[in-house]
C-alpha cells in the first residue's frame, strides 16, 4: 500500500471519529476503518463515553471474519488511556487482521505502545504514525486532560490584521465572516464550557449556544466571570441569566461580591461559585481545579481583552484560537485583543506550538498551544482594579 493511499485511508478513520465531535468527553474522539482489496468495507466510531471499543463495534458490525490481507485504520492506539488495551486488541487479534495502521500513539508517555506491542506479541503487523498531527489534533481536549488531571484552557479571539477585536468606539459585530462564526461554533459544541468576563457580557449580551446548521441549539456550560457581579446589578438581566438554559450558567465571583447579588442570580436558577480573592481577581487556578473537581476538561473563553489577557499573564492559557480577518483600523485607540505585557526582545514572545491554519472564506484561523518565554513582564498598571 502506497503513502498516499494509507494517508486518505486514515482520513476515512479520521472522518468517522470526527462524528462523536463534543458527545465523547471525558473520552477522545476515536475512528476505525477497514479495508479490504482497496475498498473500505467497515467503519466505527466513538458515539458517546463508555461506548464499546471502536475497532469492536466495527468486526460486530462488518458480521464476518476480514477477508485475508485486511488492513485496519485506527486513529488512536488501543491502549490503557482509551481503556481498549484489552478488549481492542483481543478483537483485532482475534479478528485474524494481520496489518493495523495506526495515527496517534496513547497520549499518557507511560501508556504509549503498549497496544502496538501487544499487538505486534499477537503476531499483527503494525505501522504506526500516519496523519499524526491530524489524529492528535483531533482530541487536544482529553489528551490535555489525561497528561495533566486539568481542563484545557483555550481562548478564541477574532481580529483585525493588526490585532484589533473591536473599534475605538467598542464595535466588535461582525469582524470575521459567516463562515468563521460557524466554524466557532463548532469549537463551542465541542468544548464542555465556554467563559467570558464581565465586560463582554455587559457589552454583547452573547448567546453563548452553539448553533449549527440542521441541529438543535446546544448549550455547554457557560461561565461568566465577574469579581463583583456587577452584571447582577442592573434592572434588567443578562439574557443568559434568564434564557432556557440558566441552569447551565455559572457566574464565578469573588468572596468580595454583595450577597443580594447571588441571591439574586441564584432565585433566577443561575448557579454561582464563589472562590477567594487574590489581588482583587478571581484566581484561575482555584477556578481550574474546581472545573477538574466536576469533571470539566475543557475551557473556551470567547473574551474579551481583559479576561484573556490576565490568564497570558497568569501563564494560565494553554491554547489560542486566532481568527483573522483582511481588514485594518489602524487606530491606537481601537481594542487589542492580549495587552499588558512589557516585550523587549523578540525572546521573550509568546510563541504557538503545534500551529494549525484553516480558511473560512477570507479569513484565516491560526490556533495552537501557548508557549511561554521563560519571563515575562507584566505592566501591572495596564490592569490595575479599583
Ligand atoms: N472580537 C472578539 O473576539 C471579542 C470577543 C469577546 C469580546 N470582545 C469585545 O471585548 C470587549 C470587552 O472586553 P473587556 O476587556 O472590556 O472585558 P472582559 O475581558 O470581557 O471582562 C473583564 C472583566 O471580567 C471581570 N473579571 C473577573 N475575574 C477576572 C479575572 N481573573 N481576570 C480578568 N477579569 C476578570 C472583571 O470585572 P471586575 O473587575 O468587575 O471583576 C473585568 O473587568 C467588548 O467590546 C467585546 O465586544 C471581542
């Protein structure tokens, strides 16, 4: 089998995967092909967490034993993380496929190739990192999660070419076309939780739903973070705080907020997590491991500048969604999205790892994992509360 061939077989593993896209979690998103005289005769995937093992649905489904000279696709190893070290490589081997092609390894380094070998011990010919970026990309929320016992925290940005998010006059609607505000919302049906601060809740008085084409509205957990709750003080309150789906609000505040306020929002069906102040600011890292506490893997603050520039600064933001489009302010006044930050030499930016690029008509999207210099130096008056 020739590269290319064994690349657009694993795009059809990657693709079947790709349909348990936000239904999986804590789970990885898992796709399985198989492939018979050049023709894929069976695929399966992970529908839901707790689903049987991919390549096992797939041999139930197929209803026969592969034809000799089968080759299986997998875009994850079967390996103690996915919990298919046992059951996924007993059917494989028991299957009689003889020829398994594998994309990401496990993701825990302790767990990586135990499938492949035992796989290769039952006498199963395995190659193993075909399309691994894509494969591993596919699920940067559990991988995150099964390496370090935290949620991921990612932040989505939507800019001018000179990395402007809104106008000096606070116009932010619309920056980016139809095709990127889809495309976030696929981002939104996938991770567990969205975040955003106060000021852009006051500002845009967002949805926060992810609303895609032919499906039902689906709303994750929505957390605002507002120290004060001044959003609770107004006459009228944010739409998310009284919409059909309040219940999946979580406004987190400090112990420095008035008590009429959470009661308020609680009387409304709102849920509120009050954690401790540090320098006058709701700490990320309590805030992070309470999401660890009720199993929330994954974070997507939508903004605004302030929230997401205080995680940089915190070295608390893991991963960044740029979506640029071909228009320029060039107006010092309008709103850049990170701000705060002393850079004097080139050595100390900020850098993406992993750099992904997609176009959605003409704009162009760059995401990737932060890296951080090993100093960074924040003008704490840029922030400064009170
Ligand atoms: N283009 C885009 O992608 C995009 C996305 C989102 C928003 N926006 C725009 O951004 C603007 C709003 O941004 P913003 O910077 O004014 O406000 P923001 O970042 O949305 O909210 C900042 C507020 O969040 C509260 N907060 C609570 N805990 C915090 C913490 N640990 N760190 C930081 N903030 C914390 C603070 O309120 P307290 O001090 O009261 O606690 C702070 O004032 C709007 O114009 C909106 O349209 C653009």
């Amino acid at each position: 089998m020739t590269q290319s061939e064994k690349e657009s077989f694993m795009k059809v593993a990657l693709e079947e995967a790709r349909k348990g896209w936000g239904c999986t979690h804590p789970q990885p998103m898992i796709g399985a092909a198989l492939v018979e005289a050049g023709q894929v005769v069976a695929t399966s995937y992970i529908e839901q967490p707790g689903s049987t093992a991919p390549e096992v649905r797939l041999f139930e489904r197929l209803g026969r034993k592969p034809k000799e000279g089968a080759s299986l696709f997998l875009t994850l190893e079967p390996g103690p993380s996915s919990n298919r070290l046992e059951s996924g490589v007993r059917a494989i081997i028991d299957s009689g496929v003889s020829y398994v092609v594998i994309g990401a390894s496990d993701p825990m380094p302790e767990h990586a190739n135990k499938g492949a070998d035992a796989l290769k011990e039952g006498g199963v010919k395995v190659e193993r990192r075909i399309l691994i970026e894509d494969c591993e990309d596919l699920n940067i929320i559990s991988n995150f999660w099964v390496q370090n016992r935290i949620p991921i925290f990612a932040a989505k940005s939507a800019t001018t070419l000179d990395g402007k998010i809104a106008c000096r006059s606070g116009e932010s609607k619309w920056i980016t076309g139809e095709q990127a505000r889809q495309n976030v919302m696929k981002w939104r049906r996938l991770f567990p939780s969205i975040a955003v601060g106060a000021g852009t809740l006051v500002e845009d008085d967002p949805r926060l739903t992810s609303r895609i084409e032919g499906e039902p509205e689906w709303c994750p957990m929505r957390f605002v973070f507002d120290g004060l709750l001044r959003t609770a003080m107004g006459q009228y309150l944010p739409s998310i705080y009284t919409d059909d789906f309040r219940d999946n609000t979580i406004v987190v505040t400090t112990d420095a907020a008035g008590t009429g306020y959470i009661r308020r929002l609680e009387t409304e069906g709102v849920n509120v997590w009050v954690l401790p102040v540090e320098n006058m600011k709701v700490p990320f890292s309590v805030f992070r491991k309470r999401c660890a506490d009720v199993g929330i893997n994954g974070v997507y603050f939508e903004g605004g500048s302030r929230l997401v520039s205080e995680l940089l600064h915190m070295r608390e933001l893991n991963y960044h969604f740029n979506y640029r489009a071909p228009i320029l302010l060039g107006d010092d006044k309008a709103k850049s999205v990170y701000r705060g930050l002393r850079t004097e030499k080139l050595a100390q930016a900020i850098r993406l790892e992993k750099v992904r690029h997609e176009m959605f008509g003409d704009d162009q999207l760059m995401r990737g994992f932060v890296g951080y210099p090993a100093r960074l130096d924040v003008d704490e008056t840029v922030f400064s509360h009170g």
